[in-house]
C-alpha cells in the first residue's frame, strides 16, 4: 500500500511510555521509520526517548534509535530521569497494566503512575501529553446498536475500568485547570496487530481448532482497532492543534459482530495459509457470560484477579464506540479493516515463531 498520510511533529524529543508494549512497538516504528503498510509516515529524524521496565527486550527499539531510560512509573525518580530535558516535548503515555498479579497494580499502575508522569511532565516543561485510555471506564453498551461516543457516561464494572476512569477523571481535572501542558486522552478497545502477545496468538488456535468459546448468539458487536490504525490516530493526537484538551475514540471504521471475527479469522487460516480449520461449535449460553461477570466483581472485590473470568464476562457483551468525533477533528481515517489486519497478524506470528 502506498505511503501517502505524513504527520508532522515538530518537537525536540518525544517522550515514549510502553514502547515495548504490543501497540507501542507499532507507535515506535511509526515515529522513527513510519508504517508505509498502512499508509503511515512520520517527518523523520524525531529523537524518541522510551520509559522501559527492568528486564524488556529492547534490542529493537536500540535498532531503531530510541534512547532508552530504565525504570517505572510508580517510581518518581525514573519519571524524573525520563523527563529531564523535555522541555517543548511530546508525551505519548501508553504504559499501563491490563491483566495484573493484583487488583492493586491497577491503580497503583494506570491512575498514580499516570499522575506521576504527568506531573513530572508539568514541571519539565513538556508541551503536549497524548494519554492511552481504553473502552473499559464506559463499560458495555446497553444493546448491540449502541455506540459509545465522547459523551457516553462512566460506568466501570471492575479495577480496570476503575483504575482508568480515575485516571481520566485525574486528566480531565489538570486540562480544567487550564495548565501549562495539553492533554489529550484517546480510547482504544480491544485491538490485534503485529507485535501481539501469546494470548492473542491462543485466540487463532482456538478458532483454528474450533473451541473458542461463542458466548450466547455471536451478535454482539465489539470495536477492534488494528495497532496501525491505533497508530495513526495517535499521531495525529499528537500533532493536531485542535486535539488539545479533548478526548478521542480510536478504531477500526465499524464493529464487528463476535460471529463475524471467529468467521473472518477462520477463513484468513483457510485461504491465505492453507491451514485446515474445524467448524466452530463451541456455544455456551449467555448465562455463562453473566455468571462470570458476577465472579470476575466478586474476585476483584476481594482483591484477587482472575483472568480467564474476567475475559469470560465480555465474550457476550457489545463493547462499540463511535470513531465520528476522531474522523471530523483530527482526520483520523482506519485503513486497515478486520480481514487484511488478521492476515498481517497472522504472518506475523508464522514468521516469529509463534506457532497456530
């Protein structure tokens, strides 16, 4: 696919949170080589500077440049260390903690560790922070129709959606404030891309070997957002004046039904890597879905997170939002819809030795 959206970004230094993350790898190679697959290029010769963890494989962000500080959010002196110098910078803050050893990290993690490197940013003097949030402090939609827009309500069911709407609710205070720094907020839902975690890759073998798990009729919808989609639109967060002080659903042009992502993943295995699929039958009440959210709230409540439960209470809701906001201010256009994002997952995986 010809390269042809260039986004500039006219600053010293970008600042990287979560560079060795799943969609922080794509973002990386964004600012520093741009993503011409999907239609992506960045102005080049940016200095990008990464906030890692202790002990993440960071010889392909070395490759690519990035400089790179050790450390944690949770930690005020790394957060010092990682901002010293930014002054006119750039921040794209995506760390964060999804499936935890603990309720706790949630917090401790997604809302004080966001609010540590906000502040340290403030003070260092860093111009723009773009800040990943998810669908999670929404919710689920209340009927596979609906869509979430910007205006949507709160309405968290667990840590996570918890953690993440304090963190907003801490963001959206700081931009009322009227601070030196803009902030941005996105949201992005459920998304899939190279670069993708093993728990991605078991959702192909499911599917592959025809257990994964429909979970009432399949007609629930669910927003994904392909990681260069995601990408894109968080450049553009960064870089557009209009976004400061706003909030922005990211991802692909329409949901999709659960029946349509088992369907559409099952003929990429078939078609475009000659793989033998088995029929999916694997269908449990929605029921199911609904006990296991009761358990997943019961558990968290008691400080313990299961993921399997967790994961089990979504199968059946409709979690969709609305990119129409994204589209109008920012420019924000998905190039990559489900079949030709699962095909690149796919090959990705094949050839990283992540075996379907």
């Amino acid at each position: 696919m010809k390269a042809t959206n260039r986004i500039p970004l006219n600053v010293p230094l970008v600042l990287l949170t979560g560079a060795s993350g799943w969609l922080g790898r794509r973002v990386a190679a964004a600012l520093t080589r741009g993503l011409p697959e999907a239609g992506l290029l960045a102005a080049g010769g940016l200095l990008v500077r990464a906030l890692v963890p202790a002990g993440e494989d960071v010889s392909q962000l070395r490759e690519q440049g990035l400089e790179i500080v050790t450390g944690d959010i949770r930690d005020m002196k790394s957060v010092r260390a990682f901002v010293a110098g930014a002054q006119g910078a750039v921040l794209i803050h995506m760390a964060g903690v999804i499936h935890p050893k603990t309720v706790a990290q949630f917090e401790a993690i997604n809302t004080q560790g966001t609010i540590n490197l906000v502040t340290a940013a403030q003070r260092a003097g860093v111009q723009r922070a773009v800040v990943m949030s998810s669908n999670s402090p929404i919710g689920c939609n209340p009927h596979p129709d609906h869509r979430f827009t910007e205006e949507s309500p709160y309405n968290p069911s667990a840590g996570y959606g918890r953690s993440k709407m304090l963190m907003e609710k801490a963001l959206r205070a700081e931009i009322a404030a009227g601070g030196p720094m803009q902030i941005v907020i996105v949201r992005a839902p459920w998304f899939y891309g190279p670069n993708q975690p093993p728990r991605q890759t078991l959702f192909f073998k499911m599917i592959k070997e025809g257990r994964f798990p429909i979970v009432g009729s399949g007609r629930n919808r669910r927003s994904l957002g392909y990681t260069d989609n995601l990408a894109q639109g968080i450049l553009l967060a960064a870089a557009h004046e209009r976004a400061a002080g706003e909030i922005f659903w990211l991802a692909d042009e329409t949901p999709y039904t659960m029946n349509e992502i088992v369907e559409v993943v099952g003929q990429v295995l078939r078609e475009d890597f000659r793989m033998t699929v088995k029929p999916n039958q694997f269908r449990l009440p929605g029921i199911v879905g609904d006990v296991a959210t009761m358990v997943d709230v019961t558990l968290q409540y008691a400080g313990i997170y299961f993921q399997k439960a967790h994961v089990l209470s979504e199968m059946n809701k409709t979690i969709a939002c609305d990119i129409t906001k994204a589209r109008k201010v920012l420019g924000y256009a998905p190039r990559i819809a489900l079949r030709e994002g699962m095909r690149f997952s796919i090959d990705w995986c094949l050839k990283n030795g992540q075996k379907i």
